[in-house]
C-alpha cells in the first residue's frame, strides 16, 4: 500500500535524523570511556586527547567534502555509503589492537558520519516544501539533543559492558536510518560532476593549518613554542589569501570577509563550543578518577546538562521569537561565566549532588546559546546565503571542539586534580566574557530574509 505524503515525509525525516545523530552521539559518548580507555591502553590524558581532536578535524574536513559530494553524485548514494562505512568503523574499533588502531577506525566513523548531516539536510530541503523550517529545527534540536546526552548513554553502556558497546550501540540506528532512507529516499539524478570539481588544494591546506594549530596547543604543557604559534597563524593568513582568489573554494573565505557581523557570530559560536566541550569532555574523566564515581554514576551526574538543555529550549525558542536573539545571548553567555566559576566550589569530597546542581547551569546555558546562536546567524544572512552560511557554521562548531580537546590536553597533562578542574574554569569562564562581549556588540535588529535582503 502507498504511503500517503505526511507518512513518506514523517519516515523521510525520520531516516535523516536517526543517521545526523550518530556523529554528535558517538563524540560525546566516548567521554565517559576515557578512563577505561587509558587504562586499558596505558595513557596519559594528553594522549587520550587525540582520540577527541582527530575525530572532530576529520569531521571538519569531511562535512564540507561530503556535502560537495553530495551534489555531484546523490544525496541518497552519499547518505548510504556515510551509513556502511559508520557500520564498518563500529564493528572493527572493539577490536583494536592498539589505540593507534582505535583512532585510525574513529576516522572512518567520523568522515562516515560527515556523511550523514549535508546530505540528509540536502533531501530534505529537496523532499520537504511545505513546513520546512518546522522539519529542520526539529533536525538541529535532534542533533544538539543527542550530543547533550551522550554522556548518559555512554555511562549506562559502560556500566552494564566495557568501552566497545559504545561502538555497537550504534547499529540499531545505522539499520533503522539505513532500511528507511533505502525506502524512502528517491533515486538519484544523473551525476553533475566529477571530483576534479573540488578544491582538492584548498582541503589539503585547511587540514595542515588546522593540525598545525591543535599540534601547537597539544604541545603547550610540554613546551611551549613561539614559532609553532608563529607558523600557526602564518598557515591561517596564507590559507585565506589562497582561498580568497579561488571561484569554488573549499573555505568561503569572501563570504566571510564582506559579512563581519557573520563572522563574529562563527567566532562566539568557536568560542562557546570550546566550552562547552571541554566540560563535556573534562567532567566525566574528573568525576570518575578524582571523586571515583563508577561510568553510571558519572552518566546520571552528566544528565543535568542534557537535561537541563532539553527543558530550556522551548522557553528559549519563544523568547527569541518575540525579543529576538541577543536577551537570549546575553542570559546564555552570562550563565557560561556564572557556571564556570561555580566550578571552584568543587573540591575532592564535594557531593555528587552539588556537583549536579553545578553542571545544570551549564545546561541551561548550552540550551539558551545553542538555538540563539543559530537564529542569530540567520537574522544576518539572506535566503541566497544560507547554504554556505550553515556549511560554515558547522565548521566553527568542529574547531571550537577541536580546540576544547586541545585545551584539555594542555590543562590536565598526565593526569587529572581538582587544581586543574579550577584551571579548566579560570579559563572557560575568561572565554564566557569574551562571548558576551561579542554579544553586546552584536547589532538588536533583525535582517529580513528575503532574496536579495
């Protein structure tokens, strides 16, 4: 029996939102495995810290590239093969032989779930035309969601098995998304392209000045070097004036350039996400090697943030809509500096249930900036802009997530004390009042949207 319209755009944007969970879900649930990891593996935080880095600098690199590849060879051919090669990655990382191994497949499940956010976007976009801005909020909510309750999860797998179930729990969304969109999705055109259309050497030179950069501040607890910073932003300047003579450039550094008040926007966004990272990351190590609570434990502690995001974003979504989205910036960027400071009141022996109370402002913050941050974005871009606009913002959310594992590795070292939690805040809460500077700065009045706005 035919699906009727509403069923076929309910189970299309079902198939899309069950494949983009998996590349914020697997990023945040492996936190809570870091101890068994280094364990396991014999490491030092710092060394663990690549298992992070990697995944997000391929994950940088490969959502622009697999959105490219997705116009020229079918949304429906690059979402499937996104899914297999996620399949693939999750069966062989629990039997790595080594961490090196274990990093070389957390590649392939990251440029695989790269994959999955453009191309699923994609159809929808084609697919769905009437309440397509409904389908896709509920896309990028699904999307942050999953991120925020990745910890939980990974502490409950983590409890009840050891670190690989947190590579096979992604099977019954990889089948679910995988049946679905092969029923669903319609048939590709004809290609439109070739790979010679991508800017091979602009992706060459992003990925050496991007490791260039997380190198540098790896490097920073061990020693320190001026003429690494120094070749770091050298890489960058010479990144963007070979990107700015370029007519399909993998980084649209000229969009860039000509919408400043964007760019600015791209930066907080950098800025909050390194934060909010490096808490998501750095907490699950600390609460289990310092206040020794076992994964679950960790995981239920971890909620508060999920659940905290969850419950303030619909309060959110209705404020921004009738004040616009910088009293929500402003709340959102004030409550990373009051949440970060709270953390110097965590101390060895500090209750399970404080240390709740302190992670949920967190929460509430990450649920105000994360839906202000993206209707800030489109309050300054017109219609014609949105691709590249949205194309460049998820890119900012991988380097301040690159740059979080980076701080973390600097920060913590070899091992991890509440002396280097209080750090971790000194500095997260320095980088909160950079955010609300941004945002005072950021104009009150919305842009219309219309084409040629």
């Amino acid at each position: 029996m035919p699906l009727s319209l509403k069923n076929k755009e309910f189970y299309l944007i079902t198939a899309v939102a069950l494949g983009i969970m998996l590349n914020p879900l697997n990023t945040t649930m492996i936190s809570v495995a870091l101890t068994r990891l280094q364990q396991d593996f014999q490491l030092t935080f710092a060394d663990l810290s690549w298992i992070i880095s990697t995944y997000y600098l391929a994950s940088a690199i490969g959502q622009p590239v697999m959105g490219k590849w997705s116009d020229l060879f079918g949304r429906k051919r690059v979402f499937i093969t996104g899914l297999l090669l996620v399949a693939l990655s999750s069966c062989l990382a629990p039997f790595s032989p080594s961490f090196g191994w274990l990093i070389g497949f957390r590649i392939i499940q990251a440029v695989g779930s790269s994959a999955l956010y453009p191309a699923g976007m994609g159809m929808i976009r084609n697919q769905i035309t009437s309440n397509q801005a409904k389908a896709l909020g509920i896309l990028s909510v699904f999307s942050g969601v999953s991120a925020a309750f990745g910890p939980t999860l990974g502490g409950l797998l983590l409890h009840y098995g050891d670190w690989p179930m947190i590579f096979l729990i992604n099977f019954p969304f990889i089948l679910a998304s995988l049946l679905l969109a092969w029923k669903i999705f319609p048939r590709d055109p004809a290609r439109t392209g070739s790979p010679a259309d991508m800017d091979w050497a602009g992706v060459l030179f992003f990925s050496i000045t991007i490791f260039m950069w997380l190198f540098s501040f790896m490097r920073i607890q061990e020693s320190y070097s001026v003429w690494m910073l120094a070749g770091s932003v050298l890489l960058s300047f010479l990144f963007y004036k070979f990107e700015l003579g370029k007519d399909r450039p993998f980084i649209d550094v000229g969009f860039l350039r000509k919408n400043m008040t964007v760019t600015l926007i791209y930066v907080q966004f950098i800025l909050m996400n390194l934060v909010f990272y490096s808490v998501m990351f750095g907490m699950p190590s600390y609460l289990q090697s310092v206040q020794q609570l076992d994964p679950q434990q960790t995981g239920f502690v971890m909620l508060s943030i999920a659940g905290f995001s969850v419950l303030v974003t619909p309060i959110a979504g209705r404020w921004i809509d009738r004040s616009g989205s910088k009293p929500a910036l402003l709340l959102g960027g004030a409550g990373v500096v009051v949440g970060m400071l709270l953390f110097l009141l965590i101390q060895g022996h500090t209750h399970a249930a404080m240390i709740f109370v302190i992670l949920s402002v967190m929460g509430i913050s990450y649920g105000f900036n994360n839906l202000a941050m993206q209707t800030a974005l489109y309050d300054f871009v017109t219609r014609e802009e949105t691709g590249v606009a949205t194309g460049l913002f998820m890119t900012s959310r991988f380097i301040g997530t690159i740059l979080s594992s980076s701080l973390l590795a600097a920060l913590f070292g070899k091992h991890i004390t509440t002396g280097h939690l209080h750090s971790m805040a000194w500095v997260c809460a320095g980088i909160g009042i950079v955010v609300l500077l941004l945002t005072i700065r950021l104009p009150g009045r919305r842009r219309s949207l219309m084409p040629g706005a």
